[in-house]
C-alpha cells in the first residue's frame, strides 16, 4: 500500500477531546474538554422545536443564511463598536475550529511564519501544520502570564505573516488589557502582519476585566480577522456555529476556503440561533455572572484543597499546580485521576511550547452539583495520586 499523507504525522490527535473519552472510559465527572452539562437558553430550545417542523432543512447560502449574518452583524456591531457589514464582512463557519483554520489557509502560505503564544490552544498548532505555516512561539509566562514585548517584537522581526489570539485566553485564563494589546497591535501595523483572534469566550469575563476586541483598536479593523462562534456564549457547542468577521477583501478568500472545506453550517441549527444573537444586553451580563458564581465556587473549593491554582480572568478554565505529586508525566497523572479519582482533565503539556509537566487543566462549565461533586471527589486527591507516582 501507498503511505498515506505526512501532513497528519507530526501531531496526535486532539489530547483534550482524548481526554473527554478517557473521562467516559472511568466514568469520572469531566472536567477536561470544555463545554456545558446545563441547558442553552429555553427560548433557542423552543425556535428549534418550531424550525424541526417549518424548516429550513436544506443547505444556507455558503457563507451563512442571510437572517443569521444579519442577526450575527447587529450583535458584533454592537459589541465591537464599529458597523460590520452581514454581506461582505462575515463567513458562517463549522464553530470556530472552521474559522480558525480557514483564517489560516486564508492567511499564510506554506512556509510563512505565524506568531503563536505559549501557552495555546492545542488546535493552533495543528492548524500552522495543516496550512504549512511555521509557528513561532513567544512564552506567557506564569504565573501571571504576563509577555515581554522585548520577546514579542524579536518574533515579528522574523517577519510573520500574522499573530494568533486567543482572548480571553485558553487554557490560561488570560484577558489581554487595552495597554498589552495596543502593544500587539503597534507590532501588527509597524511589521505589517494579520492579527487572528480566538474570541469564543469574549462574553465570559471577570470583573474588574473587560474584553476589548483587537479589532476594535484604530486601524485594526483592516488587518484583523475575528474568529469566534455561538458555542460558549449559548451554551450550545454542539452545534458548531462559529464565523469569521474580517475585512470584504479577506472574507472574499475566507469564503473560497470555507466553500471547499465545509459548504456551510447547518441551517436549521442557524436559523434556531437567531433567536440568541437577537436577546439583549442582560442575557450577556447574566452569563457573565452565572459564570462568575461557577468561578468562585469552584476557586474556592480548590483554595480548600490547598492545591496551588491560576485565578483566571476571563474563559472557564484554571490550571492546577501538580508538582507535589512528583509525576514525571502529566498525561499519566490525567489518566490515573480519571481512574482512580473519577475527575477528567487535561495534561497542561498539550498547551505549552515550553517542557511544562506541572499543570493540568480543569473546567467550571459545568452545573452546582457536578461541580460539588467533582470538588467531592478531588477531595481524595492528595491521598490517592501521592501513592501512584508512575
Ligand atoms: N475549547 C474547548 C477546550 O479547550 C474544546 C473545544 C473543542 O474540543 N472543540 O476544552
């Protein structure tokens, strides 16, 4: 038989959906791939029941039924503070997974430099691999995961074709201030180079944090290419409905992609979520303070465990301080907490560049009660893990 490509060879499949499958395999609470165990808002639930029986069942344009665009457009306008156009400055997308790696193929070249920092989201990485561009990694350092611009503009002197960011910031925790993104900004437009935003979180925010979006800095707009998606903000991940918000010239080649990759999002799934891109500016601050409640509690009972953990300013994630344990692999010690503590999470090695070994991750997505239950049983943790060091 022929080889098959070597384009998938240098990277695994996704650690964190691994571990989802891990957490089914022990029936732990988990607490490794981030999504919701609660409802999305009734009133998307209902629509969705109505659009079963009226449809629409058959392909949207491309790029996103015009209703959706419209209702998307209205939304970000709002929150980005500058009119964004539903027929020229948006593609629908498969979740924002699609838009990011569509942004990218729209973007880079193989060969092309694309600045990433560390730590990232996993499928970054993946995403230079696939679309040929080579990552140039600049550290977040912990505990305050705070760059160095010294270190930043040494990236862009290597002439990137663009910065990826991820703000909020997963698995960090990290909202980016006005002052650090005036900085990225500054280097973008003196070098020259696209910002690529991952946003899905900009609605989950901690006070006194606020989201600022990239492009919504002066002269950014032009060479910014916001990614984002329904999935955090309604609670519906499964869904898959994410979209790009970028300039006409850059979504008339985001489009061509998308087109070829996917054809489009699932219509009727769109059409329901109308309904969401159109509630008001309560529904935002009741999800920022849903989450808020679902932050303090969950701190607080990792405060009682006495596990030394990040405190993170936006997203739903904290990275938990597992050196004491003294495992040599956080994998392993992923693997035997699903096993023998019954709670999921995430090696934090597969979001650093950097050998990092002294983290995992956890989310607090997730109702009262699991995460009492989950805070239960990691109570255990320190007497179980010390004895399995593998
Ligand atoms: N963003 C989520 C996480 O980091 C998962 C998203 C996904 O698996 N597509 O866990």
């Amino acid at each position: 038989m022929q080889n098959l490509s070597n384009r998938t060879a240098s990277f695994t499949d996704s650690v964190i959906r691994r571990m989802t499958r891990v957490s089914m395999e022990f029936g732990a609470i988990n607490l490794s791939q981030g999504f919701p165990d609660f409802d999305p808002p009734k009133p998307i639930l209902d629509r969705l029941a109505e659009v079963a029986e009226q449809g629409p069942h058959q392909y949207s344009v491309t790029w996103g039924a015009q209703n959706f665009r419209e209702a998307l457009a209205a939304k970000q306008s709002r929150f980005m503070g500058r009119p964004i156009d539903p027929d020229t400055e948006i593609v629908v997308t498969c979740g924002s997974t699609e838009a990011m790696m569509a942004a990218m193929l729209t973007v880079t070249n193989p060969g092309d430099k694309v600045v990433v920092f560390s730590p990232f989201y996993e499928n970054y990485g993946a995403d230079a691999i696939l679309s040929g561009a080579e990552p140039i990694y600049v550290p977040l350092e912990p505990p305050v995961f705070r760059f160095d611009p010294e270190k930043l503009e040494d990236a862009f002197r290597q002439r990137p074709k663009a910065i990826i960011l991820c703000n909020p910031s997963n698995p960090c925790g990290k909202v980016f201030t006005r002052e650090e993104l005036d900085i990225i900004a500054g280097l973008a437009r003196k070098y020259d180079a696209y910002v690529i935003t991952d946003e899905v979180y900009e609605h989950i925010v901690y006070a006194p944090h606020r989201h600022v979006y990239m492009a919504s800095l002066p002269g950014m707009a032009e060479r910014t290419i916001s990614c984002s998606s329904l999935s955090k903000t309604y609670s519906i991940t499964g869904w898959r409905l994410g979209y790009i918000i970028a300039a006409p010239e850059v979504v008339d080649h985001a489009r061509k992609v998308h087109d070829f990759l996917t054809v489009g999002a699932a219509s009727p799934l769109q059409e329901a979520a109308v309904t969401g891109l159109r509630f008001g500016d309560d529904y935002y601050r009741d999800l920022a303070a849903l989450y808020t409640e679902k932050k303090m509690l969950f701190m607080k009972g990792l405060d009682d465990l006495k596990i030394p953990h990040t405190d993170p300013e936006g997203a739903y994630y904290v990275l938990l301080d597992i050196s004491e344990f003294g495992f040599e692999s956080d994998v392993v010690f992923c693997e035997k907490l699903a096993q023998h503590v019954g709670v999921g999470a995430v090696p934090g090695s597969s979001f650093f560049r950097e050998p990092e070994n002294r983290y995992i991750r956890l989310h607090f997505a997730k109702k009262k009660d699991t995460l009492e239950a989950a805070l239960e049983r990691l109570s255990s943790m320190r007497k179980k893990m010390s004895g399995l060091r593998g």
